[in-house]
C-alpha cells in the first residue's frame, strides 16, 4: 500500500491558486502598461510554469510512496 503525502499535496494545491491570483491580478494591471501583450505573454509564461510545477507537485503527492514494511 502506498502513503500519500498530503502536505506536497496541499502545497501543490496553494501554488496552483497563487499562480491563478497572479495571472488575475497582473491582467487587470494591463491597461497601464507600455506593451500589455508582452506583460501578458510573460505573465502567462509565469504562471503556466507556476501552475505546472504545481500540478506535478499534486500529482506526486497523489500518488506516494510505498509504505514501510
């Protein structure tokens, strides 16, 4: 049987929503900036590898490891 790990589960899951914040609130900042489609290109870039660390995090927490015998 396998343990999961509910914290990396857990941070996983703080990140994915932290990554979702930052992309809402810089999308609001766009009508201030100079070039809003490069703010937003390399905000999603931002938030894309945020939110795909994170989902690997979850899923590793998901998953386990084996339990000690």
């Amino acid at each position: 049987m396998r343990e999961r790990n509910w914290r990396l589960v857990v941070v996983g899951a703080v990140l994915l929503v932290l990554a979702a914040l930052f992309f809402l609130t810089m999308r609001d900042s766009t009508p201030w900036s100079n070039d809003p489609a490069s703010l937003m290109r390399t905000v999603g870039e931002v938030s894309g590898a945020v939110g795909g660390i994170s989902l690997v995090m979850i899923l590793f927490g998901l998953i386990g490891r084996k339990a000690p015998a």
